[in-house]
C-alpha cells in the first residue's frame, strides 16, 4: 500500500480523498495555486505544496509545478479527482514511467475512451449496442442523407474529439443538413481542436442512466449500479440518484453486464462509469467516462461500497475487496450539488464571493461532501460546486423527502446557490413520479419564481439585544397577554415588516434598457465582439464573460450606437461594472 498521495485537484473531491487517505493511514499532499493557499483542501491534508498561479492553467493544470511537488514531497502515487489531469493520457503516462502510480485507469484505456468514434468502437467489439449510428469520420453530406433515409431524423452530429455535448448539432429535415454539419464542424475545431464529426440516430426524450464499474489489476471487473442523472441543465447535471427510478431489474443486470463488458474490452482498471441513454425500455451504450465522477457518493451509499478506498487499493495493486456475488443495492441515494450560482427566473448565473454564512443540514442519512466552510471564498476562477448534499433513504420517497428537510436546513451567506432549484425539482410531481427525462428541466420545470439567496435568516435582528414586551392580543374574541421578545430598536410590536437590507453594488449599477450594460457577475472578459462607433441591436452580444469555466453573452439591453468600451480582452469585472455604453 501507498504511504503517501498526492491530490492533484482542489475543492470537495480533494476533501474526499484526503479523507480516505487519513482513514488508510496514507499521508495526504495537497497542492494549491495562490488563491487557495488558505483553502480548506489545504488546511485538511498533511502537507502542502504550492502550485502558484490564479487560474487553472497556472495551477492545478501547469504540468511542471504539479510534478515539482510530487517530486519535492516523495508522494508515491497521484489522485487526479476529476476535471483537471483526470483524463489526461499523457499526464497518467508521464507520471508512470517516474515510478509514480496513477490512480485511475491506464493511459490507453483513457485513449480509446477519449476518442468517441474509437469509445463505440470499442463497444461494437464487445457486442454492446450503441445508439444506431456510424464509426468513421463524416466526408460528405451525403453520407448523413443515406443515414437519414435509413434511420430517419432527427439525427445528432457530434465530435469525434469533443464531450459533454458542446459540438453536438441535432439535425431534424433534410434541409438543416449543410448548415448543420458545418456548424458542428466549426464549433468542434473551436472547443477541442479537432473538427471530425459521426452520426447517431438522435434520441429525443432519453433518460441518461450510468453505470458505475471497478476494475482491480487481478482481472476481476465489477458493477456496482446505475445512476439516473435526468435532472440536468445544459450538460449541468443538478441531482443524480440510485438506484434509476422505474428501472426494471434485468435491464439493470443487463446494462450492469454491458459496462462490464466494456470495461473488460479495453482492459479497464480502477473505477469507471458507463454512460447510457434510456429510452422506450431499451438503453444505448454512449461514452465511457475514465474518472471517478462527481456524483459517485450515490453509488457509495446504496452499495456500501468506499468507491476511493477501492480505487486507492486496487492502484496499489491489490485485489477488489468484494465480488460481484457480493454486491447488492440497499434503499435510496440522492445528491444535489449546491453551486454558487443563482436560478433565479431559470437563468443559473454564477455566484462566485465570500460564505458569510454556512449552516450545513445535519441528521441520520445526511452527508455531506463540501469544499469551503464559512469564511471560505469562492473564486470565479475555478468550478462552482459549493458541496454536495447526498442523502440516504430505505426507498425512494423517503430519501426525496429526506432531501427536502435537509434542503431547508441548508443555509448559505454571500453567495447565491443552486439549493432553491432543488427544492422546485424535488418538490415536482414529475420528479416524484420518476418520468423526468433529460429535457424535463429545461422544458417543463417552471423555475420563474425561485430565489438563490437563502432566505431565512435575515441580518437584522439576530445579534440585536432583544427586550421583552408584555402585549394584550385577541385572539377569536377572547383576550390574551403574552410576551414577546423584540429588538430593543423597535419601538412597538408592530413596527411592521423586518428591514430589508439589499445587496446592491456600490454605484456602478444600471438600470436595463438604459444603454449601459453591466456585468451580471464577477468575471474575465474572454471575447469583445463590439467596437465604438458600431450600430448594435438590442439582445446582440457585446462581449462573453468567463466566470467558474462557464461562458456568459453579455448582451445589448438597447438598439443603438457603442459609445463607449470599457473594457479589454482579459480584464477581470466586478458584478455591476459597466462594459459598454450604446446611445
Ligand atoms: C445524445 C442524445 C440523444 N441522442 N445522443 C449530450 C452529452 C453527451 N455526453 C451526449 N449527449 C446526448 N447525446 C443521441 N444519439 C442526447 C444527449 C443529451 C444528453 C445526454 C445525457 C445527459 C444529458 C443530455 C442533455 C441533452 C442531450
């Protein structure tokens, strides 16, 4: 066994692992760029290195810093968490032939899976079916009218190289498929570099369901359960569970078997998830994820199973320690994560600031996997997952509403979070009824009303001395003295509604339509797409925002001429900030 890791990550999954570090008695290396020189990875772990830097790129992703600190800290084996070096190939290569372990699958399982065309391939070869569609590189438009006239539309265009469904171009006539392909070409070669396209029959009300598989060196290859992850928004997953709702038995062993299969075909080692579509009582192998993925705790907790121990065990080569005889799935899981960002009116804009305030919920069958306490401060510069909240229920009732009374105990301070869409999902009928589909979110929820502020403890009065006031009430008809509490700086009881205090930007704020546009949020400019002097109509981009590895349209509020740009490729904004100016 390993006497010392290395995390290669920040935020709850390095938590996680450090905590199963401590618990096998493995000396735990955190690494940190600048503004998480106080974050709580780093307070957690035993040791910590420096990376330097502020964004990704100068930190957790500078090759060079992260293998000084291996080096400098004598870790013997690495954990990548996921996102960052988790599905790097080359970075696992690299760190192999030092003699240092990778703790995930091998270098070439990580290829073939990277690689979508060579994913399903890879299916193929174990008799796993696919969404019916093809495995070589469109050439021609003719290619997809052929397909078409087969299969029918619509019919989805998606990059050989990509992943997490940017560049995929749903085709639904005939006369969508230039445009359609063009377009998938381009924005593949924009994302990831590479503009290779396949096709695949699309399907239009799926369920996405993963399998959960773990593989040790020994050749014995396991799964563990699916995890229906519907409920989700532009590729943003919002809460995953275990086991899939209306999930008939034998098509579990059977995709159970699937992603085994798969697993196997590849020679596949540590833990790994399968991703199917589900739809009409049939599931489709999709790709192959070569990570440990943020929503595994749901597996963990209806198998028992402790998905990093098992990983950590079988990286240093030792056996699985259960069989697939072994495994068996008890009760219900459930996990939202709570994102510092705001749905409200469905937009889910990021949050990033300080947590002034955070009161986690508490109670048999709650967990909770955060990366920040109070005080913490969450930067625009990385992924916006707060925290997960996972619950555990004997079914599946009891663990939605279990997830409700946890949800109203979770509190957040200065920053707005994702909490409340929860809350509106697992309080839906359709959620309850488990029929959601992957496009149940976006296209039936209705998230008008919601707020990302948490809303129950109002700042006004919590630390103010109370005195006590005897008060004369009636209550239908009758008389009743009764006391009461009050702040000492109201005068009566019926000193009316509770000041509200509001978190308006000192100055800089706009009104909408006046022509001065303003930043939403916190964030870097990354593309200008304006000039002074050019005529702009309302609701046309003027520039994109990066904030938490998300890209925002800042958008015209007015039809007019831009007077002004503030603003240069690069510049960091604060919420309110004027970008530009249109008369
Ligand atoms: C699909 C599909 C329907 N038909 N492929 C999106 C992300 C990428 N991993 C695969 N994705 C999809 N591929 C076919 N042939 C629908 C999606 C899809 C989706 C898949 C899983 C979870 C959420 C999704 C949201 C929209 C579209």
């Amino acid at each position: 066994m390993f006497s010392k890791i290395l995390i290669a990550n920040r935020g709850e999954i390095a938590v996680r692992v450090i905590r199963a570090c401590r618990e096998l008695g493995i000396t735990s290396v955190a690494v940190y760029s600048e503004l998480d020189r106080d974050a709580l990875h780093v307070r957690l772990a035993d040791e910590a290195y420096a990376l330097g830097g502020e964004t990704a790129a100068e930190s957790y992703l500078n090759t060079e810093a992260i293998l000084a600190a291996i080096k400098q800290s004598g870790a013997e084996a690495v954990h990548p968490g996921y996102g960052f070096y988790s599905e790097n190939a080359d970075f696992a290569r690299s760190i192999t032939e030092l003699g240092i372990a990778f703790i995930g699958p091998p270098p070439e399982a990580i290829e073939v899976m990277g690689d979508k065309i060579s994913a399903r391939l890879a299916a193929e070869k174990v008799n796993v079916n696919g969404v019916p569609g093809t495995t070589t590189v469109i050439e021609s438009v003719d290619e997809i009218h052929a397909f078409a006239d087969e299969h029918g539309y619509p019919v989805a265009i998606k990059a050989a190289y990509g992943g997490g469904g940017r560049g995929m171009k749903v085709v639904r006539s005939a006369d969508q498929v230039v445009s359609a392909l063009e377009s998938a070409q381009r924005e593949a070669q924009s994302f990831f570099g590479r503009s290779e396209c396949y096709m695949e029959r699309y399907l239009t009300w799926p369920r996405h369901i993963e399998m959960q598989i773990i593989a040790d060196q020994h050749g014995n290859t396991v799964w563990l359960g699916e995890r229906d992850c519907s409920a989700q928004r532009r590729h943003q997953k919002l809460v995953e569970e275990s086991p899939a709702p209306n999930f008939p038995e034998d098509v579990r062993q059977a995709m159970g078997a699937a992603a085994v299969a798969v697993a196997e075909g590849c020679n596949y080692t540590n833990a790994g998830t399968v991703e199917f579509l589900y739809q009409d009582g049939e599931f489709f192998y999709l790709e192959m994820n070569t990570r440990l993925q943020v929503e595994h705790p749901v597996s963990e907790l209806v198998s028992g199973i402790d998905l990093v121990r098992e990983q950590i065990r079988v990286a240093a080569g030792l056996p699985l320690s259960f069989s697939q005889a072994d495994m068996a799935q008890n009760g219900h899981a459930i996990e939202v994560r709570i994102n510092a960002e705001d749905p409200a009116g469905g937009k889910f804009l990021p949050s990033p600031g300080d947590i002034t305030k955070l009161s986690i919920p508490q109670g048999f069958g709650v967990r909770w996997d955060g990366g920040y306490e109070e005080g913490d401060t969450v930067s625009q510069f990385y992924d916006n997952l707060v925290g997960k909240l996972i619950v555990w229920g004997t079914d599946r009732p009891t663990a939605i509403d279990r997830m409700l009374s946890a949800l109203s105990e979770l509190k957040v301070g200065g920053i707005a979070t994702t909490a409340a869409a929860h809350q509106a999902i697992l309080s839906a009928e359709d959620f309850r009824n488990g029929i959601h589909s992957t496009k149940w979110v976006e296209e039936v929820l209705d998230l008008t009303g919601i707020s990302g502020k948490s809303s129950e403890f109002s700042d006004t009065s919590d630390n103010e001395a109370k005195v006590r006031k005897d008060v004369l009430m009636e209550v239908n008809g009758k008389r009743f003295q009764v006391a009461a509490w009050v702040p000492e700086s109201a005068g009566t009881l019926s000193a009316g509604p509770s000041k509200q205090r509001r978190a308006s930007s000192a100055g800089s704020a706009s009104a909408p339509g006046s022509g001065r546009v303003a930043a939403p949020m916190q964030g870097t400019i990354i593309k200008i797409h304006v000039e002074v002097g050019q005529e702009i109509i309302e609701g046309e981009s003027v520039v994109v925002l990066e904030a938490m590895k998300m890209e925002n349209n800042i958008n015209a509020d007015k039809t007019g001429k831009i007077t002004e740009l503030k603003v240069d490729v690069g510049d960091t904004v604060g919420a309110g900030d004027v970008i530009v100016v249109i008369e």
